[in-house]
C-alpha cells in the first residue's frame, strides 16, 4: 500500500469518527445525566498520539519499498509464557483460523473447548459460560482491556466489540486465573488480542495485507474483513476492517423465521508501535458501528450501539526484569428498542457508559528458578441509563441508572518457581477495593406506582464499599515426556454489577441479561460472592505429542454468597417477577474431556486422526431457609412482611432449601474425525463432526427455565490453504434437525402470542464458504 492510499484509509475513519462524535455531541441526556462533551472530549484523547505516530507511518509508507519483502522481526505484544497459569490454553492457529471462516461472533471462538458453552443472544453478543459461570463471573479482556456492559440487557458484551477476524491470539483459563491476569470475576479468564506489532529488519521496508470475504447460506449472511501493516526497523502501523449482515435465521426441518435475528455490524481499527531498545510502545483505537442487533429472547433489540476504545500499551526489559502496562479508555452509545419484526410499537431506552482503566506489572526474576510478579489495577465504570419519555410513557425520562459509578483499585504479588523440568509452583494473592454508588432516580411519571419504589431508593444509603480478596495457587508437575498433571486451588471474589444492586422499579421486564423474559428487581444489601475452586489436570500423550493425547479435568466450585434471581411474583403469561439475593451457597461441579489419536500418517490416503471433547457441569443452590429480604419494609405496605419485616411469608415465595441452578449445561460431546493431505503445493484439511448434547431436566424453577430434549448435529468442514491463499467451505447442522439449545433461552415474540413460556429454536442448516487472500 502507497503513501496515497494510506492517506485515504486514515482519512476515511477519522471522518467516521468524526461523523460519530457530532452524532452524539447533542441534547438529550436528563438533567441529571453525564454531559455528552464529556464523551466528545474523552474519546478524542487519542487523537493527537495517532496523528503524530500516523504522520510517521506516512512518511515511511513514501519510502521506497525494498526490492524484496523481507521477513519481519516479531514482537510478542501480550500474553508472555512466563506470566499465566499452567492451565492456560491458547486456541491453535490453524483452529482459529477455522473458526474465525465460520462465524461473525467472537464469543463463538471458544465453543468447541471442553467446559465453554454459549448463552445465544443477538448474532454477534453471544455471552461464554466456563464450568457453568457466565457474564460478569468470568473475566474478559480484549487487547489487554475490561470492557463492561453499557445496556440493561448486557447486549454489548466485551467480545461483541472486536471482530473475529481481527484476532491474532485467544486464549482461556477455564480452572485458576492467576492474581496478575486481574480480579473482580470468580469464573475463568477469557483474552483475546491482535496479532504481535512486527517491525522489519534493519534499513529494510516491510508492507502486508490480508482481504476476506464469507458467506452463511441461513440468513444470507455476508461479511468481509481486510487487513494490512507497514513496518520499518523502528516502526510499525496497523489498520483493518471488517463489515458483516446477516438477515434472521430459520429454524431446522422446516421450522420457522425466528425473529428478529438480523444484525448490522462494522469495526475499524489502528495500531501505531514503535520499538524501544528492548520492547516496544504502542498506541491503539477501534470503531465500532451497529445499527441493528436482533435479540430473540429479550423483549428489546439494539436500535444502535456505537463504540470507541483504544489505549497505549507499554513493555520493555531492564537489567532488573521488565515492566509492561497499560492504559485504555472505552466509550458506548447504546440505543435499544423494537425492531419492526416485533409489531410492537416503540419504546427507546438510551445508555452511556464508559471504562477507563490501567494495568502495571513488574516482573523480577530473583534467579534462575524464582520469578516475582507484582502490580496495581485500577478500572473505573461510569454509566447512565435513562428511558425517554414519549408516546404512552409521559411525562418525564425515566432514570434506569442515573449517573452510576463503579471503581476499582487493585493490588497483587505473586510468585513462581520453576524448581526443575519436573516442577512448577505459582502463587498469588491480591486485593480489589470496590466502591461504587448511583444518584436519585424518577419515573415516566411521580405517580402511586413510580413513587412507591423511587422514594425509599432515593432515601436509601447507596453507597457502597467492598474489599475483595482473592489466593490462587497452582502447581504442574511433569514426571516424564509423556504426561503432565496439573492442580489448582483459588479463592475468588467478585462485587455485584450496577443493574444488580440498583434495578429499583421493581421487578421490571426491561432489565434481564438471561435470555428467560423474566422482570428483575436490584437489592442494596447484596453481598460479594465468593468462590473457592480445586481444578485437577491429567493429560497424557506420546513424547513428541504428534500422535495421541488425552486430558481429563474434574473440578469443583463452591461460591458464598451466590447471587441468584428469587422468584417475588408470578405472572399469568408463566414469567415470573425476581429480585436478586445471596444464596447461602451454592456449588458446581463436574469434568471436561478430550482425546486424539492420529493414525496412517502420511499414507497414500492422507493423514487421519479421531478427536472427542466432552464436558458435564451440576450447579445447585442451597439457601439455607433464610428466604429473601421483603422489599416492602419501610413502606405503608410492611404488614405483608412478616413480625421482624425481614423476610416474605407468602408461600411460594420462599426460597427452597435446595434450587438448581441456571443455564448448566447437560452431558455434551462432540466426535470429529479429521484428514489432512497433500494437493501440490497446496494441503486439504477436511472433517466430519457430530456434536451430541443431552436432554435438559435439570431445570431452575424460580426462572422458569424451559426444558430441552437431546439432539444429535452433524457438521462438515474442509479447508485449501496453498501458499497466500486459504478456502474454507462447511455446513453445520447438515441433516436440518429442529433442536433447541440448553442455553438458548426463550423465544420472546412467539412466548408472547401464546401468553406462556416458548423455548427458542436454534438455527437450521447453514452452508458457508470463506475466502481469505494474504499478500
């Protein structure tokens, strides 16, 4: 790429920033509400570090290239070996670059891990579960970023901001999450990073690019995504792209349009670097634009969701061992509403939210065997969530979240030893300080209903602190060249959202994030979870681990304090009205599975190899009989509470001793049988999959989760990768088959028409092919 059109591909985005910025530079925020100049002027912080380091690009994009492309000197940018816990996985190249061929939805990158499942939502908001936790209990990075959910629903997760396409390495720690990857989360830990900032050798000019294309047959699913870098000695800039839209989808053997599931989505972003003496600075931003997102099991949709982050990154080696940090700012415009597929009207509830965060680790090797960790983290959440009022709702906003804020301030050291080939210890401890608090509240009017729950919120304290603290400790053991085990003991805390401690109206329909169509009511008086987690590792394999392997995993949670939704009201259309609590505890419990072997290598034939990956999760609940707090004490309505106006007394309403858990996913497996050969230069990956998932039984009552019966899938992918060039065609679901996903939730607009709760069908067959084309 020349100077020219470099030129033009910078300009095009910072119009598009800028086009963004007046967008939402205009009235409309309540009184009370966060300035939108606030965002205007945050969101440009990055501009002038990107002009400087833009106008450098430019100057060494006019450079006369080298006769030849040379190969480029890499820098790993983020998840160094010696700083993650053993039970670290990172996604092999070749698998995701498969998976990336197959989806426009991140989250989707993981599905085939044992313990990971997905909550299905919109077609690029899907949310990860990791031994039956989800959302806010499992830890999500995104270049090094916490990125928190601006929407009462949670329809603009972390990983709905970064496309796949635009990632270079995804990792998970489905077991410990070492103290120095973050707190505040009890799950595992989810990254996902850009590829590593490479710089070209000395005196020598380097230019790369990447164009792809992919199309889904179910939904008529279009995207396209391009990439490209230009590097000298000292210098490095990145840009790429992507666009995807996808029409609603069917369901299998003739089953119906489930609506809405359409969706608009583009992302830009840019990448500066430069190398220091022994590392690198960086500076980063990313665009994100959707103006429409369906989600079937929710009762709104996303009318637009616009995004902007980006950060700078730091690292370098001293004499003394090396530093890194990092320091990001996120910024959402989110709008939901009804899309017309509903035939329900308008209702336009509006959210601002923003991160702003930083991370700095210092990493000292004592000596040969002895490595110490140690570092601070703070992030801070800021969110306004307001519900214009209009048509039938008059004649004020109503205040959602008004001008809530969450902060964090953490510590940690950690420390591990690598004793001998055989032996390796980690161990960490850190502290998280969490305080957070919301302004008074209204609502669409002062009325008896609105009243009744915004003056005793607003009279309330709402201010609170809590201090966090969690102890990992992990430790893998190698005896030989053909086994490895692992074990890991944690302690984890994290703090309540601001939806679940500050959701005042009562139980409303507006504020859910589980797929269930449920009404949810927040609680000031809840407690920080706590999470304490054994995890053992068995894997064994050939010594050159080309052959065969199999991992077995068994783990075990118990978390204080669960907060779970507990059933306060029951509607004749068979959703309930909730209100968050603690549950006494609650445990989970279970194994994940997988195995290889590789035979006929390099035959006539091809090579083959058989692959299973299974996974099982319990999650129970126990109260305790403590019941729940009655929200009516302090109100001319406390006689229906009991003598101590502590808990409800209305049977039915009590918690039992003894509740299952939410969305666990049952016995699943998937059986895979893989080739692999030579075409001239060129090689053919191709498999056969079915994907096997039992019936849901196991149900939670209080959400009035659906049961779903078991269902076998059938899937086939292959893939020409010659040289520059990769072509991956495939069909999920090839047989059509009419299912329903565990996780799947409930189908709003169907539940609706028929006045009680309709599980939602999953997508029927769908045929994709992918092209990509590197240069």
């Amino acid at each position: 790429m020349n100077g020219a059109e470099l030129v033009k591909h910078w300009s095009r985005f910072a119009i598009r920033c800028r086009k963004f910025m007046n967008t939402h530079s205009g009235s409309g925020l309540p009184a009370t509400g966060v300035r939108r100049s606030r965002l205007r002027r945050e969101a440009w912080v990055l501009a002038p570090f990107l002009f400087i380091f833009g106008s450098a690009g430019l100057r060494v994009g006019s450079a006369e290239a080298a006769e030849d492309v040379v190969e480029l000197d890499k820098i790993t940018v983020y998840g160094e070996e010696d700083e993650v816990s053993p039970e670290t996985e990172d996604l092999p190249e070749e698998q995701l670059e498969e998976k990336k061929a197959q989806t426009m939805d991140t989250a989707s990158l993981f599905k085939d891990v044992p313990g990971v499942s997905l909550y299905t939502g919109g077609g690029v908001s899907s949310l990860p579960a990791i031994h039956g936790m989800a959302d806010d209990r499992v830890k999500i990075l995104v270049n090094g970023m916490n990125i928190t959910s601006a929407c009462s629903n949670h329809m603009n997760p972390a990983l709905s901001y970064v496309a796949p396409a635009s990632v270079g390495k995804a990792s998970i720690m489905a077991g410990v999450t070492p103290v120095s990857q973050g707190g505040d989360s009890i799950g595992g830990t989810i990254s996902v990073d850009p590829a590593a900032p490479s710089f070209a050798k000395a005196g020598q000019m380097a230019y790369t690019g990447k164009l792809g294309g992919m199309f889904r047959s179910n939904s008529d699913t279009f995207g396209n995504n391009f990439s490209g870098s230009i590097a000298s000695e000292d210098f490095a800039f990145d840009y790429g792209g992507s666009w995807a839209k996808g029409n609603n989808y069917m369901a299998g053997n003739g089953g119906p349009t489930v609506l809405p599931t359409r969706y608009l989505t583009t992302n830009m972003n840019l990448r500066a670097s430069t190398k220091l003496d022994k590392g690198f600075f960086s500076a980063d931003v990313t665009g994100q634009h959707i103006p429409y997102q369906g989600f079937p099991n929710q009762r709104m949709d996303v009318a637009e969701n616009d995004g902007l982050l980006g950060g700078f990154s730091y690292e370098n080696d001293f004499d003394w061992g090396k530093l890194d940090a990092r320091v990001y700012y996120h910024s959402t415009w989110h709008l939901m509403d009804m899309l017309s597929e509903r035939k329900a009207g308008r209702m336009p509830m509006k959210a601002d939210g923003s991160d702003l965060g930083y991370r700095v680790r210092a990493h000292l090797p004592v000596d040969d065997v002895h490595t110490v960790r140690v570092g601070s983290e703070y992030f801070q959440q800021g969110l306004q969530d307001w519900w214009p009022g209009q048509g039938m709702h008059m004649p004020q906003d109503f205040l959602s979240i008004n001008d809530g804020q969450r902060n964090r301030l953490g510590t940690f050291a950690e420390w591990e030893a690598a004793w001998n080939k055989e032996w390796l210890t980690q161990l960490g401890v850190r502290n998280d300080m969490v305080w957070m608090n919301t302004g008074r509240v209204q609502g669409y009017d002062n009325g008896a209903f609105y009243s009744f729950w915004a003056t005793p919120f607003n009279a309330a304290n709402r201010s609170r602190v809590d201090h966090n603290f969690d102890a990992t400790a992990t430790t893998a053991f190698t005896p030989d060249a053909n086994s490895r085990y692992e074990l890991g003991l944690s302690r984890k805390q994290r703090s309540p959202n601001l939806y679940e401690r500050y959701a005042w109206a009562g139980p409303n329909s507006m504020i859910t994030w589980f797929g269930d169509g449920n009404s949810y009511l927040g609680n000031l008086d809840l407690k920080p979870e706590a999470a304490y987690t054994a995890t053992f590792t068995a894997n064994w394999h050939d010594e050159r681990q080309q052959v065969w392997s199999v991992s077995l995993t068994p783990y075990y949670t118990r978390v204080n304090d669960y907060i779970y939704g507990q059933k306060v009201a029951q509607y004749s259309n068979g959703f309930h009205g909730m209100q968050f609590v603690n549950l006494s505890h609650a445990d989970m419990y279970g194994g994940d599975f997988s195995a290889r072997y590789a035979f006929l290598p390099e035959s006539p034939a091809g090579s083959f190899a058989a692959k299973v990956v299974a996974a099982y999760v319990r999650g129970v609940g126990n109260d305790g009989q403590r019941s729940m707090g009655c929200p009516y004490v302090g109100t001319s309505l406390a006689g229906l509470c009991n003598n101590n106006q502590q808990f409800w007394p209305v049977n039915g309403f009590l918690a039992p001793t003894s509740v299952n858990l939410y969305h666990m996913m049952p016995l699943n497996a998937t059986v895979s049988l893989e080739h692999s050969i030579p075409a001239g230069s060129a090689v053919v990956d191709s498999a056969i999959s079915v994907n096997l998932v039992d019936s849901k039984t196991a149900v939670a009552q209080s959400y009035a989760e659906p049961t779903t019966p078991g269902y076998v899938l059938l899937n086939l992918r292959t893939s020409y990768q010659r040289e520059h060039l990769r072509v991956d065609v495939g069909a999920d679901n090839l047989l059509n088959k009419l299912y329903y996903h565990p996780l799947g939730g409930v189908d709003i607009v169907e539940s609706i028409k028929a006045q009680d709760v309709v599980r939602l069908p999953a997508i029927g067959r769908s045929v994709y092919v992918s092209l990509n084309l590197e240069f």
